[in-house]
C-alpha cells in the first residue's frame, strides 16, 4: 500500500489505467510522475536547496499564524494576535532549552467519545516535511497513525477513512495534491460530511520548491545520488519556470493555492510554510498554532507543550540534513534574470489578485479567512525573489 500511486495506476482521481492521465497538462503529468518519490524524499527534508536570498523567513508574513481573528494590516503583519497566545514576538527566537533539559512528558491518553472527522491537509509536493509532520501529530495527539494520505488505498483504509472501524478518530489529517493532479470522482467539496471544515494548507517558496521537484524525480526515476548536476537543474528549470507568464510550475503552483483558498464549504485556518518548520520563531508558533486548531476541533491533546515537539521532528532533523548537505557541497540552484522577474512579478500580481477579490462581494468572492496571512507570505516570497535579482544585477 503506497502512500501515493505511481505514475500508471491513476488513483488520484478514481480513473483505471493511463485513460485519463492523457488529459492532464503537461505540467500535471509531470507533477504526477515526481510525486511518488516525494515522501521519501522529504522524510527528513532531503531536498532543502534554498536560495540563499530564502534563509531567513521575511517578517511580513506573520498576519494570523496564532490567532485567525486577529486584527491585521495589509501588509500581513500581525497588530495583537502574538500576545493573546502567547507568543511575544514572532521574529525573535524562542528559548527552548527547558525542552532538553527537563522534556514534557505526555498526558494519560484521552478517550473521545464523540465521532471527529480528519482535516484536509492540502501539501504542494515538497512543502511538507513529512514524517517529521506525521511524527508530531502522532505524538502531540496519541493518535496512531494521526496523519494519513488520501492516495494510501487498501481493503482497510480509503479516502483517510476506514468504513469498517468503530474508532470516533480514524486519522487527523488528510494529505492531498489536488488540483495538481485533479481529485474529481468526488472532488473534494462533495466530501465534506467525511471532513472538517477547517483546511491545513502547505505551500514552499517557489525559489526552493521548484528544484526541490527535480531533484526529487532524478532520485526516484533515474538513480540519482547526491544533488543533480547543476547543467540538469538548468534544463529543467528553462523547460518548467521558463521566461514567461505561461511558465507551467509556476501557474500550477499558484493555481494550487486559489483552488483551496476558493473551494466551499471549507476554510484554510492555516497556511502553513516549509520555511516556518526550520525557523526558531515561526516553528514553534506553528506547532502551538497546530495544537491549538486540533484542540479546537475535539482531538485530544497530549502535551501542553508543542513546542518541544517542533523541535525534536522538525528543527533537530531539517537542521541536520542541512549540515549534511553543506558537507556534500551542495551548490545553490539559480535562475536568471528574467526567470527571477517572472517569479516575482507572478507573486506580486497573485497579491494584486487576492486583494481585488475582497471587493467582488457581490460574485460570491470577498475576504477568505487566513487572507491576511497568505498576502503576508506571498509578500515575503515576493521580496525574496526581488533580493536574488537585486544580487545577480
């Protein structure tokens, strides 16, 4: 039972056999192709090829990490939300020595009597640090096997659910790559008697997440040990983000987002960056945040304290494999001047966009819970790719 199909079985979208995989994009095919190498690959956050203009998490995009009603400016900077959970300041590091020193000890399990439905967990490939993310939400709720795949299909488990189980939680959350690789047969907004409604959505800067695809393919298809070769990642990064609007990554990877961010009944409670999981502030109020919204939805709770959580199945394992790719001479993938423009301007208008639909009340649009924060990122994305082309000039 693998956690995503491969590229033949067409399971993504309910078909049998290559039938309707000729009628995905390009693009879409591609993505199909890499994604069953994704999880392995990004277990321990194998692909972490950031630009060095990406190392550190841009300060504009802290609007709701903590507190959904939290009162924001246009920016995506938070006004009030830090201190009503606690969080200081989300740009200074937390001190967690305690975490080793004296580490939290779980609570007696507790017994839920009530059915709960898992949560969709939509993950652009590459965006989630996934067994980490399966680790942590085990461990901070008791629950086996808390995190689950929509793609995982077996006699016992489809769709994240068991229709043969008696358990009131059959999972926590549901990993799934729709639109990329279209869920049709239901789509997704035909199956919210068996979801919440909250949505956990995980996104990467483009600037990282595109190599990180590549990469990923050549180790999984082509036996690829160690980082491509960067006359590779040249080839790959002109035929997909390419030097104009039309670039297919790109378009998918915001496409992505729009799908969630629009889909009904649902609401994303939480955008969730892969730059937040290895950075000492944002990490931890993440994982609080996390905490709080399962909290919140009736799963148990196991440790006061997520943020020592963050630290041993995030931080510990990222940082290491950093290390260990700095010791390989891991070189830095780099994009020119127009493919640099192309991203940045693409980010820009997708702030443009997401702000004019707050006007289009009367179309059935307007202001998206978690919009603060998603133009707060896609700001910072913005800003980063401004600053790679401002040191290529």
């Amino acid at each position: 039972d693998a956690d995503h199909p491969d590229e033949d079985s067409g399971k993504y979208h309910g078909s049998k056999g290559r039938k309707n995989a000729r009628s995905l994009s390009g693009g879409q095919m591609f993505l199909m192709a890499v994604l069953t190498s994704l999880t392995a690959a990004f277990c321990l956050g194998t692909v972490r090829r950031r630009h060095k203009s990406t190392r550190a998490v841009p300060d504009t995009d802290n609007a709701t990490l903590l507190e959904p009603k939290a009162k924001v400016l246009d920016t995506g900077i938070t006004t009030e939300s830090e201190r009503k959970v606690g969080a200081e300041n989300l740009s200074a590091p937390r001190d967690l020595s305690h975490c080793i020193e004296n580490p939290p000890q779980p609570k007696s399990k507790i017994f839920v009597d009530t059915k709960i439905e898992p949560l969709w967990l939509p993950a652009y490939p590459s965006s989630l640090p996934i067994k980490g993310y399966a680790d942590f939400v085990s461990a901070l709720t008791g629950v086996p096997k808390a995190a689950k795949s929509y793609y995982r299909s077996s006699p016992s488990v489809k769709r994240c659910h068991n229709p043969r189980s008696n358990y009131n939680i059959q999972a926590v959350t549901c990993e799934i790559v729709h639109p990329i690789v279209p869920c049709q047969r239901p789509h997704p907004s035909a199956q919210a008697a068996d979801f919440g409604s909250k949505v956990l959505l995980s996104i990467r800067n483009p600037l990282t997440a595109f190599p990180a695809l590549q990469q990923s393919k050549a180790e999984a298809y082509h036996g690829q040990k160690g980082q491509v070769e960067k006359g590779e990642w040249i080839k790959f990064r002109d035929q997909y983000v390419g030097t104009t609007n039309e670039g297919i990554l790109f378009n998918e990877w915001k496409n992505f987002i729009m799908e969630w961010r629009d889909m009904k009944p649902y609401n994303v409670d939480i955008y969730m960056p892969w730059e937040y999981w290895s950075d000492k502030a944002k990490g931890p109020a993440l994982a609080k945040r996390l905490s709080l919204v399962f909290k919140q939805e009736g799963f148990p709770i196991l440790y006061d304290d997520a943020e020592c959580l963050w630290l041993k199945h995030f931080y510990e394992p990222i940082i290491a494999e950093e290390h260990k790719h700095v010791e390989e001479g891991w070189y830095e993938p780099e994009y020119t001047l127009a493919q640099l423009e192309v991203i940045a301007s693409g980010l820009e208008q997708f702030v443009g966009e997401i702000k004019v639909k707050w006007g289009n009340k009367d179309e059935g649009n307007g202001k998206r819970p978690g919009d603060h924060h998603l133009v707060g990122i896609l700001i910072g994305y913005a800003s980063s790719a401004r600053e790679a082309i401002r040191e290529k000039m």
